[in-house]
C-alpha cells in the first residue's frame, strides 16, 4: 500500500457536482492498494497515519498527531500511486489492484483508520472520478509505502 498524507486546513470531494464529503483540520489522505497488500498492510499503515507527528504544538514544533491534534481524515483510493514510469512515456498500473481485490482492502483499511482515530472518517468513493479540493498546510505532504516501512 502507498499513500499520500497531507495536512490540511480543509478539503473536500466533489462528485459529479456534488460534494460528498468535506473536513476541516487534518490529514487528506490518497491511498494506492497492490494485488500483494494484505492486513499487516492495513494495520501497519493505518496505525502510522494517525500517529505520524505532523501537527505542530504550543511551540510551533511539529509534534502532535492528527489523533491527538483531533483532526479529521479523509480518505480517497488513488489506484495511480502505483504507476510505473519505467518504460516510455505512458505510465504503467499494473502493479494496482484490481476492483475484486481492492475494494475489499479499502474497506478494511476504512474500518481500521477510523478504529484507530476513534471517530469516522470521510472518504471519496471507490473508482469515482472525483475532484479534490485541499488547503495544504505547511505545505506537509508525506509518502509511505508499507512494503519498505518508510
């Protein structure tokens, strides 16, 4: 799994027109899923988004979680975070995985984030074409891959 985290003042999801989900202060976060990703990936990247120290604290000093800043999440799958751009011009997603197996993980990865930030969490809609508003802060835009930990 790969995702995109950014901190943001507020963002929202806009589908054909209609926005279908929106949040203030917090963490947008665009997630790419892999044919090979399984529950460690979900626990592992879950648990690192919403302790990862990208808040600042009374000294301005980043050093706060979107769970103890209590910030808002909202998550959008981004199957193109699995591009390849290996060869030639035009990037390849066959890395990504398909619907029958995505669907399934990021649903489980839902129900694991919103566990560990102990509220729901907002999300776009799976395969939709969506158009994502932020306000980025900082900017804080962080890439982790649960496959290398980093």
């Amino acid at each position: 799994m790969r995702a995109v985290s950014q901190r943001v003042s507020q963002a929202s999801v806009t589908i054909d027109g209609v926005v279908r989900a929106s949040i203030g202060s917090g963490l947008v976060v665009l997630l790419g899923i892999e044919e090979a990703d399984t529950t460690e990936d979900i626990e592992w990247l879950s648990g690192k988004i919403v302790r990862l120290r990208i808040f600042s604290d009374e000294q301005g000093v980043m050093n706060r979680s979107v769970l103890e800043h209590g910030g808002e999440i909202l998550v959008v799958s981004q199957f193109t975070l699995l591009a390849s751009t290996r060869k030639g011009n035009r990037p390849s997603y066959i890395r990504a995985a398909r619907p029958e197996t995505a669907i399934p993980l990021y649903e489980s990865f839902l129900r694991r984030i919103t566990a560990e930030l102990g509220k729901s969490v907002q999300t776009g809609e799976f395969g939709a074409d969506m158009k994502i508003s932020l306000v980025n802060e900082g900017p804080v835009t962080i890439l982790m891959d649960s496959k290398s930990r980093e």
